[in-house]
C-alpha cells in the first residue's frame, strides 16, 4: 500500500482549527447559559448555614427538601404566609384561557384575512400590527380607566381580556402568514362543497394547523405565564400571578434572606416555561420551518 | 334547446381594469366546451365566474335554466376540478370523496352509495383509506375527479386538470376524462394552455385572448379555418408559417404576391370573394406545405434551403429559408436533409388561411 490514496469514495473529514475553535466557543457558551440554573438548583438543596459558609458553586453537603416545602406552602408576602402555590393556581386560572381565547381569535383573523379577504381586512391587518409595535407601557393608563369604566379592573376576566389584546397582532401575524401560504384552490373545492365560515374554519383549517398551533401555544403559554407587568397591574389582589408572588416573596423584608427558599420558588415559577420547551422545543422548530403544506 | 350553462353580459373587473367585458357564452347540455387561451387571457376567471368563486361586476350566470349570478357555489350544481388537486390533505381518500355530501348532511347509506359509485368509475376503491400524501399526482388527480363526481353535478368544470401530471400520465387521464364524458353526458368547461388536449377533447372550443373569445366553433373548424391571425398562430404546434404579400388580379381571380414567388389561390376556401389590391398575410400551416417530391409539377413551385431537421420519429420536422422567409415544413420520416440542400415546395392552397394585415381578420 502506497502513504498517498488517490481520492475515492467519500471524502474524509478532518478536525480543523477553526472547527475546534467553534465547539470551544459552543460549550463555553452552554457553560455561560446552565452556569446560573446550577447555582440555583445546588442552592436550593442547601440550608443556610451552608449557603453563608460562601462556596456558591459546591454541592450540597446537607441536603435538604426543606427550602422548597417552604417555598411551595409557607414563604410569606408580605403579611400572608401559604407560600408560592397560589399563585401557581392563578397562573393557571389567567394562561389557560388567555392562551386558548388568543389562539383561537388570531387562527380565525388570520384565516379570514387569507381566504375571505373582508373588505378593509388590509387596513385592519395593518392597524393590528401597528398596535403590535407600540411600547405597551403607553396603554397601561389607559387601559386601567377603561376597564375600571365596565367593572373588568382587578378582576380574573379582566387580566385575561388585556392578555387576550395585547396577544392578538402576534397572532394573527403568525397565523395569517400560514394561511396564505395554504394553496387557494383548497379553500375554493372546500367551497363547492359547501363549507361555510366555521366548517372550513374547523373541518379543514384547524387540522392542517398542527405545527402553527404548537408555535403559538409555545408564544402565549410562556408569554402569559411569565407575564409581570400585567398581573400586577389588572389582576388584581386575589388573582395575582405566579411571577408577582415570586417577586413579593424575594422582596420581603422582614429577617435574612433565605436565598434556598428563593431558589426554589425561582424554580418552581420557571417550571412551566421549561416544560413547554423541553417538550415542544422539536416542534417548534418544524413549525417555524414548516413551508408550504403539500396536499 | 335551453343552454345548460349561459354566461350574458359579463363583466368582470380588478378596480379600474377591465379582465373580461361583456362576454356572451352558451353551452349547451351534454356538451364538452374547452376554454382555451395563453395564461392572463382570462379563462381561468371565467372558470371562477361561472362556479362563483369571484364576485362579478356586471352581467348573468345561468346553469341549468336558473339565474344564479348571486348563489353560493354549493348550490350551483357543479363540480370544479383544480389543477393542484385541492385535496384535502388531513381526510382520508373516502372522507375526501364524501366532505361535500357530509356538509349538506346526506344519509350514511346515500353517501356510501355514491362514494362507492365515483370510486368504481374512477377504479380508486383500493385507495379509498389513504390519505392523499400517500398517492401519485394521476392518483390525486383520480379523487379530485371523484369528489366533483360525487356531487352529481349538472355542469362539470375543469381548471387545467393535467398540467401538473407528467406527460405519459397526462395523455392516459386525457383519454379518461373523454371516456367520463361519453358515459356520464354531463355539461364539462374544461379550462387549459394545452392546444392538444383542447382539440382532442373539445366538442367545441373557445380560444380567449385579451379576456375575449376570439373564435368558438368545432376544434377542426378552429383548426383548419382560423379566423383570425392569434388563433392561427395560437392553434397549431409547430405554428402556422406566415408570408407578407399582396392580393393582386391574376387571370383566373387573385393572385398571392409574396416576397419573391406567387401563387394561384384557385380553391381557397374564404369567406367571400377575395378582394384585390389588399396587403394581406398568408398562413400556412406546416402539413399542408408540399415538400420535395410532393411539391413537383405543382403551380409556384419554388426552391427552399434547409435549415436543420427534428426528427420526431412518426415524421419529421424541417425548417426551411426562402429568401428572407422562414418557414417549417411537416414531412414523412425517411429520407433526411442536411442543411444546405435545395428542395423544392409548394403550398396546398384549399386548406392555407388568408388574413387582412390590417384587422388580421381571416377574409
């Protein structure tokens, strides 16, 4: 056998310089990114005495549950001490609907910009995604006066109704963008056939949906839940929010910070967000890559 | 008779554009009515008026004696056949076939029957469980001929039902299609930029250009007495060969003057006298010039140089110069020709078409 192969088959592939500088790049990437969420889980398994000794980065050498049965049911804001879960359920009660209702809303306005083309459904389109780039610090006020007008301010359905608002361009940007790319003549044989507004709309529509509603499930979940400003300022006292519970909690004042317990209400307030993303994170990759649908 | 499907007045417009103004159209029953034109000619867009998928701005549509400018699709009694088969992509085949009927609520039994029906006419009963990801285009194309089937239309109406097929599949389909016709009888508009699918499959044919019809008549009679200068170079592949010239007064009636020969015009079949002292194009379509041995003895015998040749296996395909006219010559297969050889033609004048330069009008 001769040292120099004449080139056949597939080519080889070398580890090159600048190759490794990429992977190098990438972990220390990574690294920068889970280095946080580490502290945060090893502090969280801690007691304080440990956390004061100061090693941040070591395990823990006593582990303990208890900073997050604590933080679950007994952390205090401000006067009331029953812990982080009930704002975990007025999470729910607030994301569920929002998300539902916008998703909903912004799958027919795009449906009926593409396919029905209202007349003016442009100019609509246009003004919504307006709406879509102004700070949303510029409505809060009045925002606030018009829903105390019709009795909807500090109240559970009035928080979802700003969710469902301030959700809506986004929306329909994404769902009208789909829906154009949805060959025209479907919509035409779906109409000789006899499929009105809603039976395209649910019958046809909706099940070629799939990847798109994943993506704007992804959207309005995390968005909703880890919404603050709203929920701080429509829910009200009785409906606040997960993520303005968190915050009462860190922030109250009264003896040492118990930084194990914050931890664990930090974890626990981003778990939903994690979860969506852990199991969805493929899916939303393909819904944003999905093209064309083929028939 | 009554027209099964009458188009009067009609008038459609994108704001200040006028696509189509004031076509007139009757179809009448059992009768195979091809739409045919170059794209933006607006074929399509009557297609659409007719099944009612676009607003019109003036004018009427009836089908089947009822006045339906302002009815829903549904309830027009067509069926539509797209060229991007439009199937639904998330239904099975056999919900694909029944969506319309479930839609007007129809019995089980009912829909069953009738899927069953189109099924066994089409030959797509094994297919009835996929989805339509899982079939071929021809397969695809099979099930969206059965969906408007199984609407038991009185009008069927084709949008360029073929053109996404390859080209074996699209001469097997042709060939279905026309057999459909035959059994079923029903009205069909079938609407394409195919000039051999129009011919092949028309009972009459409607050649559109600029959003009107230029020529409605059989597709022979479309053929062979264009009548006009678009629908004689539209109609024909490899187009019709075109002289400038002159009518002049000959001994026995008009003679053609053209570029450096004349020819006698005794048994043209014109539509009146033929005028003298007109500038006027003589067209010639490939087949009906008489080449090499047909061409000798023939009146205004001249020479031609050969350009190059296509052989296309049943015959071949010559393109000639004589003197600064090009022209194409249809001839048998056999016998090749190099270019540069002399070779005498001649033009059979009974089956030539003579245009007015100034309307391109056929006279």
């Amino acid at each position: 056998m001769t040292a120099e192969t004449q080139p056949r088959g597939r080519k080889p592939r070398r580890l090159t310089a600048s190759r490794i500088g990429i992977y190098a790049f990438l972990v220390f990437a990574a690294a920068f990114f889970l280095l946080p969420f580490y502290v945060m889980i090893v502090t969280s398994f801690k007691t304080m005495p440990e956390i004061q000794q100061g090693n941040i980065f070591g395990l823990p050498t006593d582990f303990t549950l208890k900073p997050w049965s604590t933080a679950w049911a007994h952390a205090c804001t401000g006067v009331n001490c029953e812990g982080i879960r009930v704002g975990v359920l007025n999470s729910f009660e607030i994301m569920i609907p929002a998300a539902t209702l916008s998703i909903l809303l912004g799958a027919i306005n795009g449906y009926a910009l593409s396919f029905w083309r209202p007349r003016g459904g442009n100019l609509i389109f246009a003004v919504l995604l307006l709406g879509a780039f102004i700070p949303y610090q510029v409505y809060l006020y009045p925002l606030v006066r018009m829903l105390s007008k019709v009795s909807l301010y500090n109240t559970l359905p009035g928080i979802i109704t700003v969710h469902v608002i301030f959700g809506l361009p986004v929306m329909t940007l994404l769902f009208r963008n789909y829906y154009v790319a949805v060959p025209v003549d479907l919509f035409k044989a779906a109409r000789i056939d006899g499929g009105g507004f809603w039976t395209i709309f649910f019958q046809l529509m909706i099940p070629m949906s799939g990847p798109i509603l994943v993506v704007a499930a992804i959207l309005q979940v995390t968005g909703i839940w880890n919404d603050f400003l709203f929920g701080l300022i429509f829910a009200g006292r009785d409906h606040l929010p997960m993520t303005v519970e968190l915050n009462n909690i860190v922030n109250t004042t009264t003896g040492t910070k118990a930084y194990n317990v914050n931890m664990a209400a930090t974890i626990l307030t981003a778990l939903v967000p994690l979860i969506v993303y852990f199991v969805s994170g493929r899916w939303f990759v393909r819904g944003i890559a999905a093209g064309a649908v083929k028939g | 008779m009554e027209p099964s499907v009458s188009v009067r007045d009609l008038r459609i417009s994108y704001g200040a554009l006028d696509v189509i103004d004031n076509l007139q159209l009757d179809i009448t029953p059992g009768e195979f009515l091809v739409l045919l034109g170059p794209s933006g000619c607006g074929k399509s867009t009557l297609l659409n008026a007719i099944a009612g998928l676009i607003d019109i701005s003036d004018g009427e549509v009836w089908i089947s004696g009822k006045n339906v400018t302002w009815d829903e699709p549904k309830d027009r009694g067509i069926g539509m056949v797209f060229q991007s088969y439009a199937l639904y992509p998330q239904m099975s085949v056999e919900k694909n076939l029944s969506f319309g009927l479930r839609v007007a609520r129809h019995s089980k039994k009912d829909i069953a029957e009738r899927v069953s029906r189109a099924a066994e006419i089409l030959q797509i009963e094994p297919l009835l469980k996929r989805r339509p990801s899982n079939l071929s285009g021809g397969q695809r194309q099979r099930v969206a001929i059965g969906r408007a089937l199984v609407r038991d239309a009185d009008v069927f109406l084709f949008d360029e039902p073929l053109s996404n097929l390859d080209a074996k599949l699209r001469v097997d389909l042709r060939v279905e299609i026309k057999r459909l016709h035959q059994r079923l009888r029903s009205t069909m508009i079938y609407v394409t930029h195919d000039q051999i699918e129009a011919l092949t499959l028309a009972d009459r044919i409607a050649v559109m250009h600029g959003g009107e019809i230029q020529q409605l008549d059989e597709p022979l009679t479309i053929y062979n007495r264009p009548c006009n200068m678009f629908v004689a170079g539209f109609i024909g592949s490899p187009a019709m060969n075109f002289f400038d010239g002159r009518l002049v007064a000959g001994q026995d009636g008009p003679i053609f003057e053209g570029q450096g020969f004349a020819t006698g015009l005794a048994g043209y079949d014109g539509n009146g006298p033929l005028p003298v002292n007109r500038d006027v194009i003589l067209g010639v379509r490939p087949e009906h010039v008489l080449f090499d041995r047909d061409a000798a003895g023939q009146p205004a015998e001249v020479e031609a140089v050969v350009e190059l040749e296509e052989p296309m296996g049943a015959d071949s395909l010559v393109w000639l110069t004589y003197g600064e006219a090009k022209l194409s010559v249809r001839c048998a297969s056999g016998k090749r020709y190099r270019p540069g050889d002399r070779v005498p033609i001649a033009f059979d004048i009974t089956r030539a078409s003579i245009f007015d330069t100034q309307s391109e009008k056929r006279l």
